[in-house]
C-alpha cells in the first residue's frame, strides 16, 4: 500500500494538471480567431472536452481562467520569440515568423483592447514583452533608456509587419527584407552620430 498511494496521488496530481492545461490551452486557441467576449465557457468546455463545472473547479469564474490563460500566453510567446543577444539577422527573421503565426491574432487582441479590461491588460502585459524582447535582443546597441529603443519597438512591432505584409501585400521574405532594413539604418544612423569624423 504504502509504493502505490504516492503513485495513486503522483497520477491524479498529473491528471488534474493536464486538464487545466487542456483547458487554458482551449481558450488560448479560441481566441486566434475569435472575439474574446464572443468565446463562452461552453465553448472553451467544447474545444476542452470537459464541462463547464470542471473548468469552474479548476479556475472559480470565466475571470480567473482568462487570467490564468493570459500568464500562459505571455510565457508561451516569451518562449517562441527567442533570438539571440545581438544578432539582427535572427531577431528579424524571429519576429517575423512569430508574426506569421500569431501577427493576426494579436491585431484581434488589440482591436478589442478598448472594450474589455482584461484584454487590456493583456495588450498592455504584451506591449511590456515586446519592449523587453528589444531592450534584451538589441542590448549591445542601446542601454534601456536610450531613445532608439523606442525606434527599435517601432521598427519589429506588429503594426509595422501588417504595414507590410497584410497592407501592401509582400511577401514573408520581402516583410523581413524591409523590417531588416528598418532596423540596420537605425542602428547605422546611431553609429553615423556618434562617429566623430
């Protein structure tokens, strides 16, 4: 008895985490392609294969799951967009590639963020992230303070990519080429002004 009670225990604690990750995950995949109020706990019990009294379990309100899925989310892009410390190249082509993944839906975040307060905290959590990922990525180039951090935000931001690529229509290749270029000048044009010849 006393190897398979911690066994017994060890498997439900595995099973209840798995759920809650099931249902986290179900809200996160909704709202790719959803409006945030339009998605309801039947919905997420739905995508989950749980019900709504199991999701309540676990998060206590609608509330405390889309908090819970917020953390998630911002962890999980955290994690997608590494680049390494310095390299311009592969912070371009990683923020492109995250933006082909999720550039659209973050668009929907965004052009809810007025109507809902918790998707305003999530755009605001995100706004945080992406600076954070340009004061980590381009640290070599400017202190956190510097102005051309901001340039910096501007220049990967998700505006920037559906600019080029969703309004003007280029390519994968093209978007990345030109948000290169947008980069590179602003760190050529810092190196000009400091140049003292």
């Amino acid at each position: 008895m006393k190897t398979t009670r911690p066994y017994t225990m060890g498997a439900r604690a595995e099973a209840v985490a798995e759920t809650r990750r099931r249902i986290i995950e179900a809200l996160f995949e909704l709202g790719r392609e959803r409006m945030f109020p339009d998605i309801s706990l039947d919905d997420v019990a739905a995508a989950a294969d749980v019900s709504v009294q199991t999701i309540l379990r676990h998060f206590k309100s609608r509330a405390g799951l889309a908090e819970a899925t917020m953390d998630h989310a911002i962890a999980r892009v955290t994690e997608e967009r590494r680049a390494p410390v310095g390299d311009v190249d592969a912070a371009v082509a990683v923020i492109v590639e995250h933006y082909e993944d999720r550039g659209r839906t973050a668009l929907l975040m965004l052009a809810q963020e007025s109507t809902d307060p918790q998707l305003a905290e999530l755009v605001r959590r995100g706004r945080a992230m992406h600076r954070h990922w340009v004061t980590d990525v381009f640290a070599p180039f400017a202190g956190p303070r510097d102005p051309l951090i901001d340039l910096l935000v501007v220049a990967t931001d998700v505006y920037t990519w559906k600019l080029l690529r969703i309004d003007r229509r280029y390519s994968e290749t093209r978007t990345r080429q030109l948000m290169r270029q947008l980069v590179t000048s602003l760190l050529a044009g810092v190196r000009n002004e400091g140049d003292p010849s």
